[in-house]
C-alpha cells in the first residue's frame, strides 16, 4: 500500500468510493486512497433494500435525488454491470390526518421541482397494487420514476471504476489514528502502516463518531439497528415499492421473487449492533400482512441488519469540519445514503477538488446543531 496520498478516504461504502470515483474520472484526482475496515458490502451499502426516490418532503432531497436517479439510471452502462434498475415507482401509504397533510405538502413540493407524484384516490390505489388492503388508509402517494436496484453491484462498480482510473482501494484496511499538525491533517495511522497526507473523508458511515473522535470532533450522529427480511421467490405480483408511514413498514419485489422489506423497531439494542431478533419478525410480520393479507402463507427465507445513521435532526452532515483542517465529513444520512451517494460523490469530489464553496455543505454543516439551526425531513421510513 502507498505510504503518501493527496486524499485518504475513510470508509470503502458507496459514499467513499463514489467520491474516489468522481475525484478521479471528473478532476484528474487520482492520488486517492481508499481504506476499508473489512471487505467491500461488508457495511450498510450492502446491506440495505436498494430503494431510491425522489418522493421527499424537503426541496433539497427531492433536488439531489432527481439528479440521483438519473446517475442511477445510468449506472449500468457506464460502468458495465448489472445493478438490476427496475422502475416501479414508489406508493406511500398514510393513515392519520397529520401524515395525510405531510403527503399532500411534500406531493405539492415535488410536482413544483418536476417530480411526477400523484396524490391517489382509494381506488387508484388497488389498481397499481390489487392485492393490498386498504382498511385503515385515508390517502396515499405514487411516483412511477421512483426505483429499487441490487445495491452490490453499484459498491464493486465504483471500486473498479475507480481502481482503473488509478485510486487505491484497499479493503481489510482499519484506520487506527489520524495525527495533526498545526491543526491540519497530516497522516493516518493504519493496520497497514502510516500514510501521510493532507485530506482526510470520514465516510465511515455510522461508525464516524468514532473516527471524528480522533481528530477531537464530537459527532452527535448515533447508530441504530435497522432489520430486514427476504420471503421465498414468489411469482411477480408487485410493481412499486409500498411504504406505510404509519410504522416504517416497505417492501418491494427482487428480479428473482422475493419479497424484500422492514418496518420500524425502536427497541434495539444500543450501539453497532447487527444481529437479528424474532421481535423484528413479529413485527414485520404483523405489519406485512395487515396490508397485504395473501402474505401470510410465505415463508421467510433470510433475515440480515444493517445501521442507520441517525441524526438529531434527521439530515445527513456533510463538509468541512471547525478547527481541524483537511478533515471532511460524509455522515449522517439516516437510512437514505445508499440512494443519495451517487450525487454526494460527485458533489464531495468537485469541492475537495476545487475548495469552491458549496451552498448545501453550508446547510448541513456540523456547526448547525451547535448554532441551533436545525432542519426537518419528515419522509423517512423504516
């Protein structure tokens, strides 16, 4: 492994290594290093259930997620691989007076940025979903250029993207210190020995408080558990990914028939934990069937966990940090980072690259919860 590089990458998700990518391919960056802790997908990029939307309720995300999913879109044909891109379209579910009036604003705000969501009557609803059931639904949204793909694919193909433009990325790599110099960045610390340099990205995800912490940076973005369950193939039935606000429930249809989702679970263990409990069941369980009722004779036939990245105000941290220099941060993106990386990447990369100041690096900067500006998003699930 190099012992100097320009930009050291913490973290080998896809928040890293598209950032590597687009450092490289648009900026002619290519002295980038990558260190991974364990293998590639071995954290919440390969972890999680590959929906991507533009159905937000904050103009910042539905702007940053349209620019997404035509990366996303495209993904397959510039990098020559198959990310499985399937265009159902995503159908929000609400069953209360105050969701119902946050549906029909952010529906309002997405048709205003171009975005093709509809606020549906009842019965529009059984037509794009037959088999679902409705008792207890007052309204419900639909976007059809929402989408779900196999997240794999999109993590090996910036790694080999990046690796031929000439990043390293070296996985099974734990970064164990980052040492300072007159309050600059000036070398990281590795299980693989010292890399000097310059600039250093925490894309580490949930686990960046830690890293922060190394350079004196209190983060207030905490893990979560977060589960999800695969049924057995079932023959294609679903078109959407469903979500119902009411409990964090969704799920969608894999290429090969699974039925594929989570629901909200609050009582988890703290900490990174990743194992798998039967109250997750129990509850996906319950919440499945309550909307889907046929579901109830499937059988299961995996369940894994990933980590959310939760923020205290529900929006990701991004940019350079006070008092640390050449310290970046790349976090916090709640359950949505997967979805968001391919144009974090590219906006990540041109700041680094250029220092040019950027307007939404601004708005989520770390500084926010210390100067009480703290911002909402309520289209969350899971």
């Amino acid at each position: 492994m190099r012992t100097r590089s320009e930009v050291v990458i913490v973290g080998g998700g896809i928040q890293g290594l598209a950032i590597a990518y687009h450092l490289a391919k648009d900026h002619g960056l290519r002295d980038v290093l990558v260190c991974e802790a364990s293998y590639l997908c071995s954290g919440a990029s390969g972890r999680n259930g590959g929906g991507i939307r533009a159905q937000w309720s904050s103009e910042v995300n539905i702007r940053l997620m349209q620019e997404s999913l035509r990366l996303c879109k495209a993904f397959a044909q510039e990098h020559r691989i198959n990310t499985w891109f399937r265009q159902g379209g995503y159908l929000f579910l609400a069953r209360d007076p105050a969701t119902c009036e946050t549906l029909a604003q952010s529906v309002k705000l997405q048709n205003e940025c171009g975005v093709s969501t509809r606020l549906l009557e009842l019965r529009e609803v059984t037509r794009i979903v037959p088999e679902l059931s409705l008792d207890g639904v007052v309204a419900a949204s639909y976007n059809p250029d929402d989408a779900v793909v196999f997240p794999w694919p999109f993590v090996w193909g910036y790694a080999e993207g990046a690796r031929a433009l000439g990043v390293e990325v070296a996985p099974f790599t734990e970064v164990l210190d980052i040492e300072l110099s007159a309050g600059r960045v000036s070398a990281v610390e590795t299980t693989r020995g010292r890399v000097a340099t310059s600039c250093v990205i925490n894309a580490t995800g949930a686990h960046s408080p830690a890293l922060a912490a190394k350079v004196g940076i209190e983060l207030p973005n905490q893990p979560h558990r977060h589960e999800i369950c695969s049924s057995e193939p079932l023959k294609p039935w679903l078109g959407p990914l469903v979500a119902d606000l009411s409990n964090g429930l969704y799920f969608s249809q894999s290429t090969r028939g699974e039925i594929v989702g989570g629901v909200s679970n609050e009582r988890v263990p703290p900490g990174a934990n990743q194992d798998s409990s039967n109250r997750f069941l129990s509850l996906y369980a319950r919440a499945l069937v309550r909307v889907i009722p046929r579901m109830a004779d499937a059988k299961i036939l995996r369940q894994w966990s990933g980590l959310y990245d939760l923020t205290p105000d529900r929006n990701p941290i991004v940019g350079s940090v006070d008092g640390v220099g050449g310290f970046h941060l790349v976090c916090g993106f709640m359950g949505h980072g997967f979805m968001m990386a391919p144009v974090m990447g590219k906006l990540m990369a041109h700041h680094v690259a250029t220092g040019e100041r950027q307007p939404l690096f601004d708005q989520w900067n770390l500084r926010r919860f210390r100067e009480g500006r703290l911002l909402s998003e309520g289209m969350i699930i899971g």
